[in-house]
C-alpha cells in the first residue's frame, strides 16, 4: 500500500464520527419528534445533566487511556512483524490498531449524544465530544509517525 492508498479518508471520518453523531442526533429528533417532546427533554434536563458530566469524564479519561492503550498495542503487533517489514506493512498495523483504540473515547462521546437526546445539557455533549475529539486526533496524527518510527 503506497502513501498514496493509505486510507487517510477513514482517518478523517473517524476523527468526525462524534460530531457527526450529534448533529444527526440533532436533525433526526427535529425532523421525527413531535414538538411536545421539548417538554419531556425540560422535565429530564436536571436528571440527566449530572449521567451527562460523568460521560464526559469518561471520554476525557477515555482519551487519555486510548493514547497508551494504542502505544502499547501497536507495539506489540509491531513486534510480530517481519524486521524487515515496510512502511506500509507498520502503517497497515497501526491503522488496524487506531480503529480499535478510537472506540474507546468515542463510546461515552456517543453515549452523551443520547443522553442529550433526552434531555441533558449540550454543554455536557459538547465537552464529551471536544474530549473524545482531541484523544481521536492525537491518536490519528500518531498513525504515521509510528509507521515511519518504528
């Protein structure tokens, strides 16, 4: 696979997964809801608001645990392959490995699109998301770097 195949579209999708998810979330409960459910999502506003900060505590944790949890995994597949393996062998790997490790901040980011589908705070999503966010782009911007620098 040359540079020029490698599947940098994917990296971007995958750093958009999260914000993608709020603003369908958005648009799929304006378009679908009825109006009377902005009453329902008023009353639930206090209770889920705090489930909505602790998911964002996740993310932010989940961040930070994918960063070593993709370190530390790509090293080991890294380790299986062949010393003379390419660019595009090591990239191929940690690539697999990103896709994994991403999931980790993603899931409370994407829980608390749901949490504020009924209700919490956006600020809630917002900060779950800006958190899964920076964990999903620092990883994705390690992607090269460790092919290259085994």
């Amino acid at each position: 696979m040359s540079s020029a195949k490698r599947p940098k579209a994917v990296l971007w999708l995958t750093i958009v997964a999260a914000p993608g998810a709020l603003a369908i979330e958005t648009a799929l409960r304006k378009l679908l809801f009825p109006a009377e459910f902005e009453e329902v999502r008023e009353f639930l506003e206090p209770t889920l608001t705090p489930f909505g900060w602790g998911l964002a505590a996740f993310a932010a944790f989940g961040a930070a645990l994918g960063l070593v949890v993709q370190r530390h995994v790509a090293n080991r597949r890294l380790a299986r392959l062949p010393d003379d393996a390419t660019v595009d062998q090591r990239y191929r790997e940690i690539f697999a490995v990103f896709l994994l490790t991403t999931a980790v901040p993603q899931i409370p980011a994407l829980l608390s699109t749901f949490v504020f589908m009924f209700g919490a705070s956006i600020w809630t999503v917002s900060t779950a998301i800006a958190f899964c966010s920076v964990g999903v782009v620092a990883q994705a911007l390690r992607v090269p770097a460790m092919a290259e620098n085994p």
